[in-house]
C-alpha cells in the first residue's frame, strides 16, 4: 500500500469517527470529501473498497451494537463512494453517446454511398442516352470523338461504383455479410488470379455494426494477402455461436513475423485500423503468421455486448 493510499486510509478513519459521533450533514459532506480526494488521486474502485472495509473494520468498537451508529456508518460508506458511482455513470453515458455518434456516422456514410450509387449511376444513364441520341446529328468521322467519350464515362461510371463501394457496399446492406463477402472475394480473384474461398455462416442478420466492422476487417486482410502474401489460395470461415461471432482469413502465402517491427520503417495503418475498428464493439483480431507459414488472421467480435448496449441496431 503506498504512502498516498495510507494517508487516504487515515483520512477516512478521521472522518468516520468524527461521523460517528457527530452524525450530521457536515462530517457526512466530509465523507463525500474523502472520496472525491481519493478519485482525483486515481484510485481504483479496488483500492477504495479494501480502504472503506478497513476503516469499517477498525470502527467497530466504536459502533457495538448501536443501531443508529450502524446506520451513520453505512451512511458515511456510501456518500464516499458516491463520487465513484458517478464517475461510473458518466463514463458508461459517454460511452453510449459515443455509440450513438459512431451510428450516426455510419449512417451518414451509408446515405453518401447509396446516393453515389444510385443518382450518378442514373445521371450517368441519362448521359449516356443524350450521347447516343447525339450521333445522327455528327459530321463524319465526329463518330470516333462520341466513342471515346463514351469509354471515358464507363471509367467514371467504374470509378464511381467503386468509391461508393468502399465507402460501404450496397450488398451488405440488402444481402448481408457472407454475400458481401463472397462479392468482395470475386472481384479480388478477377483482379489478382487469388482463388478465394468463403465459407460458414452467420445464421441470419447479425447487427448491422458488426456486420460492417466484420466486413471492414476482411477487406483489409484480402488486400493484404493480394499486396504482401505471394499467396494462391486463401479461405474465408466465417462461424457464429450465440455469444460470439468468429472469422477467420487464411492464406498459403510466405507469411510474416507479426511481432517484428515493419521493414519498411513504418507502422501499417491497415491492422491498427481493423484494430481500433473492433474496439469499440469488444472485438479482438490477432495474426498468427511466421516466415513461411502463411497467415491466419482471426477476428472475434461479442454478440452479447452490442446486444447489451446497442440494442439490436438492425434497420
Ligand atoms: N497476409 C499477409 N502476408 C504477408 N505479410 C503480411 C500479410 N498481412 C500483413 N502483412 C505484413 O504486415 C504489414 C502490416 O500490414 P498493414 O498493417 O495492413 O499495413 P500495410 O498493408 O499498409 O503495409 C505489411 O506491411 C506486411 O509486411
Ligand atoms: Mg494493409
């Protein structure tokens, strides 16, 4: 016990005899004192706990059989750690605001990403219309410029649904996670030659936020097995039990050393990201990888602690 805590420990004996005796708002305000004094000096509820059971303790001679001193003691105990209680509570409504601002968030985005989605790709429709209509009105040779123009438009059109993609894709709104993902895998197995293989089920609709940080991780993972691993085959599993829901990305590329510091010199910002994503809903990601081994990447995610807090935020 240090000197701090000894010092706070004589404080609250201080204060409980003279509220033993006194019995009224000012020794009880002192009580409430003490325990605002043990907050600031950052001690845990723990440490207040051990003090107030030891002060109790060494009180109670003082207190005998007396009820009414019985009742000044138990007054006393829970005025000092009042303060704690509503650090607590401010703590837990923070967290909640927190949620509530991260929800309001997503939304935001997903209202940006259909909107990108659905009105350019309309606008650009209508573009594309107006240039065809435009044909029988050009000089010869005027044809090639339209078609070039065209091709151009395509590209923005790609490049359109490709942003609104990432920002969150349309699928795992309307479909769900394993349909999003078996999405994700195919364009990457286009692009790269990876064959990629998803497997496992969520058994129905999982909340939307886990549903979006699950498939935030396993893009991240996919990009770095196309960007880093060497690999050719890789399997997504994706297994939900009622508590937890568990997903694992595996590659048979030439792994790496997860505890090694970057090569580059440099933090990647790609797993601290699918890290500080996971945080907040109580989920964890840990690699197992080694020169030669491949690498698993395994992400778990409480289905209890969204329950708990966020309701089912299903819309
Ligand atoms: N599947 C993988 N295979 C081989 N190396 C990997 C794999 N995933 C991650 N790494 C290694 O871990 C590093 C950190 O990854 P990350 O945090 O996503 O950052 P970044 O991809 O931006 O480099 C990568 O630079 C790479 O060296
Ligand atoms: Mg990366």
């Amino acid at each position: 016990m240090t000197t701090e805590t000894l010092s706070l420990e004589q404080r609250c004996a201080d204060a409980l005899r003279q509220h033993l005796a006194a019995g009224d708002e000012a020794t009880l305000l002192e009580a409430y004192e003490f325990g605002r004094s043990a907050l600031a000096e950052g001690l845990g509820v723990l440490d207040m706990a051990l003090i107030l059971w030891r002060t109790a303790l060494s009180a109670r001679h003082q207190i005998g059989e007396d009820p009414r001193l019985a009742a000044r003691a138990q007054g006393f105990l829970l005025e000092s750690i009042s303060p704690f209680e509503m650090a607590h509570r401010g703590a837990r409504e923070a967290g909640d605001a927190l949620r509530k601002l991260d929800q309001r968030r997503e939304e935001h985005v997903r209202r940006i990403a259909r909107d990108l989605h659905d009105r350019a790709g309309q606008l650009l429709a209508t573009v594309f219309f107006a240039l065809d209509g435009l044909r029988e009105h050009l000089k010869p040779g005027g044809d090639e410029s339209v078609a070039r123009l065209t091709e151009l438009l395509h590209a923005v059109e790609d490049e359109i649904r490709r942003v609104a993609h990432e920002l969150r894709p349309v699928v795992l709104d309307d479909l769900g996670l394993l349909p999003a993902l078996r999405f994700l895998a195919e364009g990457l197995s286009k692009r790269s030659g990876l064959s990629i293989t998803v497997t496992g089920s969520t058994e129905g609709r999982l909340p939307m936020r886990i549903e979006t940080e699950l498939y935030r991780a396993v893009q991240e993972a996919l990009t770095n097995v196309a960007r880093h691993s060497h690999a050719s085959r890789v399997l997504i599993e994706v297994r939900c039990t009622t508590r937890e829901v568990r997903c694992r990305v595996r590659d048979d590329g030439r792994g790496f050393d997860p505890a090694a510091p970057p090569a580059s010199g440099r933090q990647g910002l790609g797993l601290r990201g699918v890290r500080e994503g996971l945080a907040p809903l109580g989920g964890t990601v840990e690699i197992h990888s080694g020169a030669g081994k491949g690498t698993d990447v395994r992400i778990r995610i409480p289905l209890e602690v969204i329950h708990e807090h966020a309701g089912s935020d299903r819309r």
